[in-house]
C-alpha cells in the first residue's frame, strides 16, 4: 500500500480555490471523540519527532451531492446551550484576532478500512492506516507554509500490527502562500505549481475555507456555515468541545461533520476529527483526526525576520519545472465570493 494514495485532499482545495490562511493558532492537544487517533502501533511513534497536518479526504472520499445538507435534530438548541455556544466562539474570535504570527507542529492519523482495515481484538478499533507529522507557519492574514517532514504507513511485523517510518520524498507535501499566489510543490512529477489567487481574496484572509476551525473565524461566519452544538464529556478538564454539521454543500461534500476541541487557556484548537461525506462508524469508518501542538506565537524580531522569510516566492528547485495554473471555477469559488460580499456588508 502506497501512503500517498489518501493524501491531502482538503490542502488541494484550499490550492484549488485559491484560499488564503486567515488568523490562526493550536493548542497541546488530546483527541476529541471516542475513536483511537493513534490506532494500532502508536506507541512506536518518537515522542520527540515534530507534528504535521495534512487534511482532506482521497477524491473518491468526496461526495458529489446536490442536495443541500439536512438540519441536525439536535437543532435548534435549548436557549442555555445556544448562549454558551455564542460565548465560546466569541471567546474564540477574540483571541484568534491577538494572533499574528504563528508557528504550530501537528500530527494527523488518517483511517480508511479501504487501506487498512485492521482492528485491535481487545477493542475493535480501525487502526490508522496512516500518520504524518510536519509544520504550518502563519502569518496574518494571508501568508502561510506547509510542510510534512515525516510519515508513517501501517505494517505487520512479525505478525504484529506496526507503524512503519516511510522513507520517500516523493510523498513529500508541501505549499506555500504569500498573499498573492499559492505554490504547490509535486515532489512526485518535479513540478512547482503557481496559483493566482482572486483579487477579490487578497489580504481577506480565509474566508470560506474547508478547516475553518483550524484557521479560526469570526462567529458570525461560522454559524452561517454550521450548525454547532456543545458536546464536552463530564470528565473533561481546561477544554471545550463542540460538534459541527455543515449548512453549505461545498462543506458537506467534504465532510459530514467536525468535531473539535478548544483549550480553556487560550480558547484556540487544540484537536480535531473530520468525518467523511460518508462516513458510517460500521460499513465506512473514514476520517481524519489532528492534534496541534508546540506553537510559537507572536515571536521576537529575530525570530519574525527568519519567520517571514518562509513566505516568499520560492525559487525553482534545480531539475524542476516551474508550471503556472488557472484557479479552478467551480461551486466552490462562488460560495466563497458570495461569503465574501456578504461580510463585508
């Protein structure tokens, strides 16, 4: 099995569409949910390593619907659980507005039975098929670059279920955006991709993107994108976690629902798990689950020059060829200007 085959559809969007990274920042991390983020063979991950993100579904995990996304039943909420909602996001926009420069490591555990369909005996859980570590560098409000530096594909070794390291720069993934263009690297075919952005989307931030929980948000955006219910267990300490189900079809082609966690300290993202379109906990348990961590934010003077040295436009690796592409013109788009307009009124 080839890592690379589920590799990040979501960044490929944000490329596609030609979105830029608005306010963000992430917390330490646990996992939401009940599911496994480490799978089987966690533990043979280095404890030290850096943490990566990768995000989105393979294509086929993408679910070509016309039909506009169902309201939860769960909706509306009762008026003490609408209120502490609107606090929380409110919280959450205040402190993603205090975060200018950032530097977060990530780890992501990607589950497909389709590529691993393993469980463990004692508990039943998918094991991850693959995990990735790397590093995202923001700067408000539109310059961002991402990097995987290591991953790991499941294995059995001596009839024991494994994480086995990956050693391929061709799985590599990494993309750079500077305000005015995104540059995709495909370390596959040798090519480094150039993407205009919109006008009408420089210097916006991300204004409609796929992960807008990772990227932080005002409230307002994201109640007219999700319908967003609180979900924190009993026994949680110092975070929040809230359930997310999306209103617009171009979410809901990429995901069913998000469920996240917020750490108290700071009320910025400190875990994630994305579901897909599709996603049946039984007959098709596919999805994604993050944890941020090690962030860096608002650094000294040194450390901002070397910081926004990563954002420039970056030369031509040698034996690469330079390819400029034309920003994709689907329903995506027009949501994302039709958003656009919208908040600005």
């Amino acid at each position: 099995m080839r890592i690379g085959i589920a590799r990040s559809s979501t960044v490929m969007i944000l490329l596609a569409t030609c979105l830029t990274i608005s306010n963000s920042a992430a917390a330490q991390g646990q996992q939401p949910s009940n599911q496994s983020t480490a799978g089987i063979g966690a533990d043979e991950l280095p404890t030290n390593a850096a943490a990566p993100q990768d995000t989105g579904f393979s294509g086929s995990e993408q679910v070509a619907s016309t039909q506009p996304p169902t309201q939860p039943e769960w909706f509306p909420l009762p008026a003490d659980q609408q209120q502490h909602v609107d606090q929380l996001l409110d919280f959450w926009q205040k402190s993603s507005d205090q975060v200018h420069q950032c530097t977060c490591e990530f780890t992501l555990w990607e589950y497909d039975p389709t590529f691993c369909a393993y469980r463990n005996p004692q508990t039943q859980e998918l094991a991850a098929h693959s995990v990735w570590r790397g590093t995202i560098r923001h700067a408000s409000p539109d310059k961002a670059l991402y990097e995987t530096n290591e991953a790991w594909r499941f294995a059995i070794t001596d009839d024991k279920p494994n994480l086995e390291k990956v050693e391929d720069e061709n799985i590599k993934q990494k993309w750079v955006c500077d305000g005015k263009y995104t540059y995709n690297y495909d370390f596959v075919n040798k090519k480094l991709i150039d993407i205009p952005i919109p006008s009408e989307f420089q210097g916006q931030g991300l204004v409609n993107s796929p992960l807008p929980f990772l990227f932080g948000a005002d409230r307002q955006t994201l109640q007219s994108r999700f319908w967003i219910r609180p979900i924190t267990p009993a026994n949680a300490k110092d975070e929040y976690w809230l359930e997310a189900i999306p209103k617009q079809l171009a979410d809901a082609r990429i995901y069913s629902r998000v469920e996240l966690v917020i750490a108290r300290q700071d009320f910025l993202p400190k875990s994630m798990i994305l579901f897909a379109p599709n996603y049946d906990p039984k007959e098709h348990p596919v999805s994604q689950a993050f944890v941020f961590e090690n962030r860096t934010i608002n650094g000294n003077l040194e450390a901002i020059k070397d910081f926004f040295g990563g954002f420039i436009r970056p030369k031509t690796p040698f034996g690469w060829e330079r390819v400029e592409q034309k920003p994709f013109a689907d329903d995506s788009i027009t949501a994302q200007k039709d958003e656009l307009e919208r908040t600005r009124k």
